[in-house]
C-alpha cells in the first residue's frame, strides 16, 4: 500500500475531531459586553478625589446592619415588622431564589450529567453463596457549546439573578425609607400639635387676663375683641 493512500490512525482520528471540537466552540457569537456609562458624577461635587471611599470600606458599610443607622428603638421595630410582613418584598425575595436555580441549572448544563449504577447479589446454591456484581456508567444527552450558545444562556442567567438581587435590595432599601418618613412625619405632627397646644392655652389666659382688666375698667372691648380673634386663630 503506498503512502498516499495510507489510512489515518484512530488516534490521530480522535485528536483531530477534539481539536475541531474546541476550535469550533471557541467561535463564540456571543457580543462582548459594554458597561454603558452611568448619569451620576463620578464623585461627589466639590469633593477631591482623594476624599473617596476605599471600595473595601463601601462594601462594609453595604454589608453593616441597617439598625446602626436607625437608632430609636420605636423606628427599629416599625422597620423589623414592615421588612418580615410586606409581600412585594417577599415576591422579591422568592425572585432572587427562583433566579439562582435557574443559574444553577444553566450552569449543569455546561457538564455532561454522569450516572453510576452498582448492583451485587448473593444466591445460595449447592452449599456455596454465589456473589454475583455489576456495574454501569451512563452519560446522557450532551450538547457540545458551538457558538457559545450555552454560555451564553449561563450568563444571561447570571446576569439576570444579579439584577433580581438588586432589584430586591432596592425593594428593600424604599421600604425602610417610606417607613422611616411616615415615622418622621409622625413625630413632626406631634410636635406642631404640642405648639398648638401651646399657643392655645397662652391665648386663652392672655383673653381671660384681657376680660379682667375689661371688667376693671384697665382695657378696652377693641382689645378683649383681639384677644378672642387670637384665641379663635390659634384653635383653627
């Protein structure tokens, strides 16, 4: 048989079709991705850049407890019983578990998926227990990544969970706040309604003092007809 015609090897067979395969797969069709730019100041105005937090002190200030900014005890509780009882809050949260399944299955599916099987039995015969063993691998269907296709999907699946993640701290975040409002709000009411209070009993003794000095003759009925419009504005 003459060289030209002489067959391949099975080896260089199988190196030949690994080599397609990664050379292949490697063509992803996937775009890179461009973080588009943020319409925010990258620091703060009038701020030098030296004055800008390290990213490790940012990341401990993320990660402290929300408590540490909230120091009145009434705020905390309010917070606590809003934070474990409001359902959009725990429909994000179900979000964020349901998103990292789905990652988690994305995932798998970049590994073929192997299954073991061992069996073994003993039977008595003639006296003597025969041992019989067996055992089986098994790989099921795989899909080589051409393209890239797969992982692709892997990370739009991771960047889906990381918004899902976001989009609940953000929940989070604009529920604390419009609890933290209402309780300010609350305590700026309770104050304007103990000014009222206030100024309310000092108009009523400055008209009682007026109509005294109205019966004594020490002031005049224009002045006790002030006093009572006073008295009058105070309690609208």
């Amino acid at each position: 048989m003459s060289k030209l015609y002489k067959p391949f090897r099975p080896l260089a067979l199988t190196a030949y079709a690994l080599a397609a395969t990664f050379f292949v797969t490697g063509c992803s069709l996937m775009p890179a991705y461009e973080r588009p730019a943020a319409p925010i100041a990258p620091q703060w105005p009038g701020a030098a850049s030296s004055a800008q937090p390290s990213p490790a002190s940012v990341q401990a200030a993320a990660l402290s407890d929300w408590r540490v900014f909230f120091a009145d005890p009434t705020l905390q509780e309010l917070i606590s019983a809003a934070l474990a009882n409001n359902r959009d809050l725990r429909v994000a949260t179900l979000s964020i578990a349901q998103a990292r399944a789905q990652l988690g299955l994305r995932r798998a599916d970049q590994f073929p998926t192997v299954n073991a099987t061992v069996t073994g039995s003993r039977t008595p015969s003639d006296g003597t227990i025969k041992s019989a063993y067996a055992g089986g691998l098994t790989i099921t269907a795989y899909e080589l990544d051409f393209f890239g296709r797969v992982a692709s999907l892997k990370e739009q699946a991771l960047a889906q969970y990381l918004a899902t993640a976001e989009a609940a701290q953000a929940a989070q975040i604009s529920l604390m706040a419009t609890v933290t409002q209402g309780w300010l709000a609350l305590l700026a009411d309770e104050e304007l309604l103990a000014t009222s209070r206030q100024t309310m009993a000092a108009r009523e003794d400055s008209l009682k003092l007026i109509e005294l000095k109205v019966k004594h003759g020490a002031s005049s009925d224009l002045e006790w007809r002030l006093a009572q419009t006073l008295r009058e504005s105070a309690r609208a």
